[in-house]
C-alpha cells in the first residue's frame, strides 16, 4: 500500500469584493478575545510538561500518539457546532480573512464551503491515522520517511479546523458554553506544534493575537492564583 498524498492547499487572502456584501467575522468584533471567555480553562495543567518528549519514548512514536489525539478532539469540538457550519452559513473555507482552498490529488482546485473543506480534512485525516503503513501500531513496523512531512500537514489541517471555529462559530461554542475546552485544546495544541516545529508561524498568525492572549493568561496562573481550582470538599 502505498501513502495517499491527496489534498494539498494553498492560502489566500481573500478579495475585498465579497460576494455576499456579507462582513467577515473577523472585521466585526473577536469575541473570542473578550478576557471573560480568554480565561476560561477546563484544566490547570501544565502544558508545557504535556508536550515535552519523555525520555524513553521515540519521537515519532509520541508524533503519532499526540496527533491522533488533537485530531479526535479538534473532530469532536467541531461535531459539536457542526450543525451550525452548513453551505449556507458558510459558503467559503474562511478564518479570520484568510480563505483556504482544498486541492484534489490531481492539484485541481475545488470550490468547496467550509462543511465541505472540513469534511475532507476529516476524512483524509482519519485515512492518515488508520493507515498501518503511516501510523504503524504493530511491532516491528516502522514509521515510512514521509512521516514527519504528513504530520506537518495534519496540524495544518487541523489548525485551519480550529481557526475556522474561532473565527466564524464561536459564538455557538459559547452558547454551549464550551469556550474552555476550545481554550484548553488551543492552547494545548499550538504549545505541542511549537515545541516540535510541525507549523510555519506564517500559518498560525492569523490567531496570534488569540495566542498572545491566551499564553500572557496562562503564565499569570502559573506564577500563582490556583486557588480556585481547590475543592473545599469537606469529608465526613
Ligand atoms: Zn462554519
């Protein structure tokens, strides 16, 4: 069997006619930069230690692991506003005024609303992880050359996931409010991609002011103030 390469991308910005008239999110207000929603966390754990390598385990090995979990998690937090993701809501690929483009394994472009663009980001995704020859589980197999290639393109499909739902669909996550756990599996997720270069700054820039907002937070809860965290259970 050999790897499938389908679906490369491309970034660009988007024209300034649109053609609904419709005003992007990201020219309205963020509200995901709001420090009501900014400081909402499920966890008080440190991230830092969380994607650090361990000693004994193999790089590739921890690759595999870590990004076959950020990718049932990011499909897991989509599934949850993904009613409100249809070809009418939203008819492009977008995330805060940069607009994404699916190709096919021919590298011809596709027209495709952000469902659509998902949907192959999933399924090609899943395909990935499932694959014995990419993400070998059995003793004995090894990892193929390309490996480390595929998960830089993994996290930028999954990057494009999570940037798609903070910029256009945040404000359902908030309603169900689960704007912590998107907090946490951002922060999370971008600390891991950091520690092992797996994406271009450039790509990630587009929520730079989300993450400087959100790492400044996370530091002044490491300096002190876990006091909320304590239960004041009390034992009979
Ligand atoms: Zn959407």
């Amino acid at each position: 069997m050999s790897i499938r390469r389908s679906g490369s991308y491309t970034v660009q910005k988007k024209s300034k006619g649109k053609p609904n008239g419709k005003k992007p999110a990201s020219e309205e207000k963020k509200l995901y930069l709001e420090p009501e929603y900014t400081r909402v966390r499920v966890t008080d754990v440190e991230f830092k230690q969380l994607v650090t390598l361990p000693q004994e385990i193999d790089l590739n090995e921890w690759l595999a692991s870590n990004v076959t979990t950020f990718f049932n998690h990011i499909n897991l937090q989509y599934s949850t506003i993904s009613e409100f993701c249809t070809g009418e809501t939203c008819q492009t690929m977008a995330a805060c005024n940069t607009q994404y483009y699916w190709y096919d394994e021919r590298g011809k472009k596709l027209k495709c609303t952000a469902p659509q663009y998902i949907d192959f980001v999933m399924s090609s995704v899943q395909k990935l992880v499932t694959d014995e020859d990419v993400f070998p589980t059995k003793y004995g197999r090894e990892f193929p050359s390309s490996f480390e290639s595929l998960i830089k393109k993994i996290c930028r499909y999954l990057f494009h996931v999570l940037a798609h739902i903070y910029s256009a669909h945040f404000k359902e996550i908030t309603a169900l409010e689960l704007h912590g756990h998107l907090n946490t599996l951002f922060i999370h997720f971008l600390l891991f991609v950091r520690e092992f270069s797996l994406l271009d700054p450039k790509e990630t820039s587009i929520l730079d002011d989300l993450s400087e907002v959100l790492f400044s937070e996370e530091n002044r809860e490491a300096v002190g103030a876990t006091g909320e965290a304590q239960n004041h259970v009390k034992e009979r």
